[in-house]
C-alpha cells in the first residue's frame, strides 16, 4: 500500500476547526478523548475500531481507562498528519454516533 504524504499544517487546522472534539497533542497527533457508560461499551468501541483500523491497515494509538479510550491518529512513516488519518479520524466519530 503506497502511503500518503503528510499534509501541510493549514489544512489540519482547517479539518480541526471543522471537526469539535478532536485537537492535536504535543507530537502534531490528532487526538480525541470519548467516553461510555461502562466498561463494555468502552471495549466495545475499541474492537470496533480495531476492525476499522485493520481493514486499511492503519492503526491507532489508544488509551484505554474505564468508560474512556484516547484515540491518536498519525502516520508515523511520513511523518505527521495524512489524508489517511482524517479519514479514519473522521470513521472513529461515526462509532459513536
């Protein structure tokens, strides 16, 4: 699978500034913290994704506590941000909707 290229900062900005919720952490990540009401809903959420994440072979990095799981979405081989990764950011916030 031929990788995207990291996108230019102005255009995650402008995905960002589209998208409430999500923000970027220290490294330029795409980050977003969602919650549940149980631990079930929590686990449920994280395979769901993980379904997600395989099915184009791009995995997220997640934080999982008791009702709440950190999502981060980087490409780590170009670098920062892709087009991949707003893609899958964006199938993440249709988990839970």
């Amino acid at each position: 699978m031929i990788r995207p290229m990291r996108l230019e900062q102005n255009v995650v900005d402008g995905w960002l500034a589209a998208h409430p919720g999500w923000s970027r952490d220290e490294t330029g990540a795409l980050v977003r913290w969602y919650e549940f009401p149980s631990y079930a809903a929590t686990m449920g959420f994280v395979v769901a994704l993980g379904v997600i994440a395989e099915k184009r072979d791009h995995h997220p990095d997640m934080l999982v506590t008791w009702g709440r799981v950190r999502v981060q979405w980087s490409t780590h081989d170009a670098g920062g941000v892709t087009e991949l990764d707003l893609e899958l950011a964006e199938a993440t916030g249709e988990l839970v909707r």
